[in-house]
C-alpha cells in the first residue's frame, strides 16, 4: 500500500475513533509536516526562537490534545496542520509584541507581512486578523492561501490534492491575494485590531 493510501486509511481511522491511528499517522507524514514548518520559518528572522522540528512536535501535542475532527482527506488534515503552525506562530507572535512594543499594531501590506521575520510581530498579526476576515468571507479560498503561502505547496500540488484543474486554483489564489491586500493595506491603524 502506498503512502498516501496509508495515510488516507489512518484518517478514516481516527475519524472512526481509533485512538492509536494519529501515533501511526505521524512518521508517514511527519517529513511533509518539516517541510511545512521549515517554509513557515523560513520567513522569520534568523535566530528564531523556534525550529522546524520543535514546530512540528508542538503540532503533534496541539492535534493529540484536542478532540480529533472527522478528516475529509489528506488535503483537510494538512490544512489543519498548516492553520496550527501558524496559529503558534501567531500566539509566538503576540507574546513578543506584548513584551516588546505593547500591543501596538500598524497596517502593513499584505506582500511584505507575508515575509515578516520574528522582530516585526505586529505584521503576523495583521497578516492573521485579515485571514481570520477571509475565512468569515470565504473559507475555501483561506484553504488555498494556507495550502499555498503557508504549507508552501506548488499551485500544481495545491490542485492535485484538492482535487481541482490547476487553472482554478490559481485564478482564486489571485482573487484571494487582491482581497487580502486590500484586507491588510486598509484595515489597521497603529494603536488598533479588530475585534
């Protein structure tokens, strides 16, 4: 049985309630998890305080700590790994900002937050208040943003597993970049978030 087969059938497993499936999952997609971390730290300052394999073992605590949701796929479950690595990220984020400047946030564009390293952690906020909008607004289009900016994947990759023409996936890529800068570019003032 391939890979993704056996991944496929653990995550029916721990749908079905299996409560060893997840510890059986974890080595078969525990290098696609590094490689997601690794993109996702990549952007941070060198120095950083956290590792690709530190991120992933927090993910690893953070998935076997919580009620597991019925997978609908690998797409779903890699979905759910990438919105909890950015999520420590985020919370990573809000403790630095908290030490070190207050709470403040100021509106920074979409393009360069993308590419905040650690010692500008107002911009990962503001980058994470405009996709917490998005997934309000439309949740299949922060999926892709997620699949693509976040867990790194190809528009090719993001397509084959979500099951949808390559052509698609980068028409609403693009439709979602343009509302997230739009999101990000006029949504923050110093001093402020959004509720």
């Amino acid at each position: 049985m391939s890979d993704q087969a056996q991944v496929t059938l653990l995550l029916s497993q721990i749908a079905a309630g299996d409560p060893d499936a997840l510890d059986r999952l974890v080595p078969l997609v525990y290098a696609e998890l590094h490689r997601m971390a690794a993109t996702y730290l990549k952007r941070e300052a060198p120095g950083h305080t956290l590792q690709a394999t530190a991120l992933v073992n927090e993910v690893y605590l953070r998935l076997v700590g919580r009620q597991q949701p019925g997978y609908a796929g690998r797409a779903h479950f890699y979905g759910i790994a990438s919105r909890i690595m950015r999520q420590i990220l985020v919370d990573h984020a809000r403790s630095r900002m908290t030490a070190k400047r207050g709470g403040e946030v100021c509106k920074v564009p979409l393009d360069e937050a993308r590419d905040s390293p650690d010692d500008r952690p107002d911009e990962m906020l503001a980058v994470d208040d405009a996709l917490q909008a998005l997934e309000c607004h439309d949740p299949e289009k922060l999926r892709l943003i997620e699949l693509r900016f976040f867990a790194g994947l190809t528009a090719e990759e993001t397509a084959d597993l979500l099951g949808l023409p390559v052509n698609s996936v980068r028409n609403q890529l693009r439709i979602a970049q343009a509302w997230l800068r739009r999101e990000v570019g006029a949504g923050l003032q110093p001093g402020t978030r959004r509720a």
